[in-house]
C-alpha cells in the first residue's frame, strides 16, 4: 500500500514563499517519477506544475519556471516544492504525485491561499 502524506500549505501574500513536502511510503520502486500537480477551480483540470524523476531529471510547468523549485531526499521517497515570488494565480489545492508506472498514486491535496 501506498501512502503519499503532504505538508507546508498556507496563506501567504503576494511575492512571498512556501514550501511544500510530500512523503512517500509502502512499496516504493526506486524507479518513479515524483511531482506536484494543482487544481485550481471547478471546472479547469487538474495541470502539472513541476516533476522530478529518479534520476534528477525534473520538469515544469511554463508559468512556474524560475519560480518554483522541485526537489528530493536522497531516498527518493520525499519530494519537496520550493514556490518563491508567488504570484494570485498560484492559488489551488496542490496534490502530490507517485508515478510508479503503470500506476499513480496521489496525494490528499494541500490548500495553497496567495494573497494580493
């Protein structure tokens, strides 16, 4: 069984920082690709916002570039997401994602509130 358990969301005001974490546990191959998604209203779909696979080789979305910051522990079970000079349009629920393929695994969803 799989368990993905995120932390570090939060109000924060515009231009400001946050850091969020995602810990993975169960039965983690230590091939799989790591990474943040975000939902952020009813009706858009659910995007990719950054992706960091085993080996290193990470991936963001265009909005985020320079901004954001994917990263993870050397056992490869815990994915963090550094968001500096957060912008409004940041604002949505921020799920963490376990691809071990075929399957993925996701994340209760963590609330992320940027003020203007």
């Amino acid at each position: 069984q799989v368990q993905l358990v995120e932390s570090g969301g939060g109000l924060v005001q515009a231009g400001g920082s946050l850091r969020l974490s995602c810990a993975a546990s169960g039965s983690i191959l230590r091939l799989n690709t790591l990474g943040w998604y975000r939902h952020q209203a009813p009706g858009k779909q659910r995007e990719l916002v950054a992706a960091i696979n085993s080996a290193g080789i990470t991936n963001y979305e265009d909005s985020v570039r320079g901004r954001f910051t994917i990263s993870r522990d050397s056992a490869k079970t815990t994915v963090y997401l550094q968001m500096n000079t957060l912008k409004p349009e940041d604002t949505a629920v921020y799920y963490c994602n376990l691809l071990l393929s075929p399957r993925n695994y996701w994340g209760q969803g963590t609330q992320v509130t940027v003020s203007s």
